[in-house]
C-alpha cells in the first residue's frame, strides 16, 4: 500500500487521471469502398500511431453515418469524454471523416477542441493542431486557417453534389420500374439476382394474401388483426428481423396492429405496381401482384388515401393508363385543394 504524505495530505486530489489519444472513424453509406473502409482507416491511425510512439486507446466509429450530421452517437460520445477529461488527442484518416459542415467542422477545429485543451489530427490532410491553429508561430497559424477552412468547404461541395448525383440516378431506376427502397415491403423480398427487382417471399407473401382475402370476404381489420395475432403470426418488422434486419426501429409491442395492416390493405405495391419517389412516380407490371388490382380497388373505402396515390369517389382513369381502377394519380401538395392532376 503506497504510503501517504503527512504533510499534503490531500495530494491525491490534484494529481489528475491521464488523457487518452484516439482514433475516430466515420464510414457513410456512399463511402464503403476499400480506401474509406473503417479497416483502412484503422490502418492509417495505427500506422499513424506508431510513427509518432503515440498509443491508440481506443476508436469511436459511427458505421453508416452522413458526414452532414453531428447527432452522431459514437461522435456525441466522444465529445462527452471529451467533457470528462479523457482524451487529449483525436486522430482522423482526414478531414472529411470528421464532417462534411465547414460551419461545424471549422467551430470543433477553431473553438471546441483548442478550449479543452484535447489535440487534433488529420493524417492524410497533414493537419496538426499541435502545429496548426493553436501554434503560436504566426506564419503557421496563418497558412492553416486559409487551408484548412477551403478544405472543409470541399468536403461539403463534395457532399452536395454526390446527394444530388445519388438523387437524379434513383430517380432514374424509378421511372424504369427499378425498386429503390433500403427494404421490400412485407410480402416481398428482393432477388438476388437483381437487387432492384421485386420477388414474392414464400412466407410472409402467404400472409399478406390471406389479409387481402379476409377483406375481400367482408372482414373488418379488427378482426384481420385478431385473426394474426390469435396465431402468432410475425408482424412485418418482426420477420425483418428473423431475416437479417438490424438498426434502430421501433418494434412495438410485438402485435398486430391496426395501423400496420390498413398499411398493407391501402399499398397499391401489392398490385404488381410501383410507386416511389418525392414525385411519386408511377409504373405499372414491375413484379408479381399479391393481389388482383379489382380486388384491391373493391375493399378500398372511398376517400380513403391509397399509399402513394389519392383516391376519388367519383374520378377514374382512362383505359390507356389503369384499367379498372378508381384512383387518380395526383402530387401530394400540403394544400390538398391545389393538388394538381397529372396523366401517368
């Protein structure tokens, strides 16, 4: 037992714990190529590490995270570490994995970071707060806040101009009938062979008919959703889960509800039609129907929403687009009166 100081008997108290470096990393969605992969970019921090004697204790890592957010959970708890003392330097492959904001990005290098005393540094940009914003070399300070600063902003054009690059080619595969969303709906999966086309699932399809069936024959949701959960069906996020899905979603409280099957009753996607995007565009035949469209129309109650397109009690559409169908396809306006019909 390590013997106390009689004289400063508190001594203890000022002694206080270190600071740790470390590693923060940072991989979106459009950046899973090998060179922006959280792998490589461990190996650039380590190499990083090692060249400069400097331990890595550890990494925070945010998996699928826009560099345009800073509600970031690994990030938020870096920071809150940060708070408490525990890291005197944060090491990043470069700038852009810290954030694609040059406002938030340029406050945290500028004021946040240099406040708590905690070093920051970007390898591949060559930056070093050590050498950089907080020197006090004036010529180095200079260079670093007209370089990095331009930087930052590239980033963000980068940003910009891939989301729109990503929005016009989704918007593309949808007028060609490509699916485009993160999951199939429930009732489908999507093949293998081609990703963006559409396949019934041999289980959760059978389900889904059978809610189409019962509304046919008359049946009311509520007793739709007691008939599923007297059987312990898997409700839609349930079976996602069985087959792979991970991620925050809000699994209820394991039931059928009435919400999640009036859902699947009104998504005209069940008719072997496709309806995507903010311009809601519409195209017929792209995959196999669950249901048969004149037996969707007939359970849809009037005025009633259907997913993606406005009902209308009196409209219908001609031959040429929809056969059969009692629906006019309109954009969704926040002023419903103003809606504005368009021809498919």
């Amino acid at each position: 037992m390590a013997r106390k100081s009689r004289k400063y008997p508190n001594i203890d108290l000022l002694i206080k714990p270190s600071r740790d470096t470390v590693g923060y990393i940072r991989l979106s969605v459009r950046d899973e190529d090998f060179s922006g992969s959280i792998e490589n970019q461990k190996l650039i921090i380590e190499e990083w590490g090692r060249q400069h004697q400097i331990p890595i204790m550890r990494y925070y890592i945010d998996n699928g995270f826009s560099g345009k957010r800073f509600d970031r959970p690994a990030f938020q708890q870096m920071i809150q570490d940060i708070l408490a003392d525990k890291i005197e330097c944060i090491v990043v492959k470069d700038l852009s994995r810290l954030g694609r904001d040059h406002i938030a990005v340029g406050y945290h290098l500028e004021i946040f970071f240099p406040k708590q005393r905690v070093r920051f540094v970007s390898i591949n940009d060559q930056f070093d707060t050590v050498d950089g914003i907080t020197n006090q070399n004036k010529e180095v300070t200079i260079q670093s806040r007209i370089r990095i600063p331009s930087i930052n902003l590239f980033n963000e054009q980068v940003s910009i101009e891939t989301k729109i690059k990503v929005t016009e080619s989704l918007d593309m595969k949808s007028q060609r009938g490509e699916f485009i969303g993160p999951r199939a709906p429930f009732g489908y999966q999507k093949s293998r062979e081609n990703p963006d086309q559409l396949i019934p699932d041999p289980v959760a399809a059978i389900i889904v008919q059978k809610i189409f069936e019962m509304a046919s024959n008359g049946t009311g949701v509520t007793g739709i959703v007691r008939y599923l959960n007297e059987r312990g069906l898997p409700t839609p996020i349930q079976y996602a889960r069985s087959n792979g899905l991970s991620g925050n979603y809000d699994n209820g409280d394991g039931n059928w509800n009435s919400r999640s099957v009036k859902y699947i009753l009104t998504n005209r996607t069940y008719t072997g039609m496709l309806v995507q995007g903010k311009e809601k565009r519409v195209v017929k035949a792209t995959h196999e129907p669950l249901v048969e469209p004149s037996i969707f129309d007939t359970i849809q109650p009037k005025g009633v929403p259907v997913q993606g397109l406005q009902c209308s009690s009196t409209g219908t559409i001609g031959r040429e687009h929809f056969e059969g169908q009692s629906c006019l396809r309109v954009l969704r306006r926040k002023d419903a009166a103003k809606a504005r019909h368009q021809s498919c």
